[in-house]
C-alpha cells in the first residue's frame, strides 16, 4: 500500500512540475511575442483567414479588405481563460485602421493572440 501512495505523489510531484514549466515558458511567451504591423493599404480586395495558438490562447478570425481598408474583422474563434475582455481590441483596430494599437490590460496574452491571428491571414 505505502508503495502504491509512493508512486502516485511521484507521478503527482512529476506533472505538476511539468505543468510549471509549460506554464512559465507560456508566460516567457506572452512577453516576447511581436505583433508585425500589415500594411492594409497594400493588400488585395478578400477575405483573409487566420490562426494563432499559444498554449492556453487560442484565436482563428476572419478580416476583410477592401479598397486598401479593413472593412471587417471577426473573432471566429476565441479559446481562453480570462481573455475575453480583449476581444475589443478588434474595434480599436478597424477604428484606427492599423495593428498598432493598444494591448487591452489584464488580458495582454488574449490581446496578443488576436493581433497574430489578424497578422497571420493578412500576411498569407
């Protein structure tokens, strides 16, 4: 019996330092992720699909460009914890029409996932 707890706190003590280090390389992550600002003035009339995953972040968005301007931009897919409250960061971006714009506070990694999406449909 005592062999059988031994293993299981092993096997405990082994995943919860594994989830750690996951987590912290998430948090490394999230500090050094750049957004590449896309010229929206030199893309061609579409619809533009793009994704980013980062760990607990997940984003898909669908934008649309039309006469050098971006007309549309949605959140397909939105996988997070607290990451919600970023989800306005897309107004701010058809607002000033660039991806230059601020991270939304408290939900930076989300912010983040949501601009790569948008940067990774537009640079395909």
């Amino acid at each position: 019996m005592k062999k059988g707890i031994q293993i299981i706190l092993i096997v405990v003590a082994i995943a919860g330092v594994a989830f750690f280090l996951r987590f912290a390389k998430y948090q490394y992550d999230i500090q050094h992720i750049e957004v590449e600002p896309v010229a929206f003035s030199e893309l061609e009339n579409g619809t533009y699909h793009g994704k980013f995953d980062l760990f607990l972040v997940k984003t898909e968005i669908t934008a649309e460009v039309e006469d050098g301007k971006l007309i549309e931009f949605v959140l397909d897919k939105h996988v997070n914890g607290h990451g919600e409250p970023a989800e306005p960061i897309i107004q701010r971006v058809l607002d000033e029409q660039s991806m230059e714009v601020d991270m939304i506070s408290g939900a930076t990694a989300s912010s983040k996932a949501i601009l790569k999406a948008l940067e990774d449909a537009l640079n395909d």
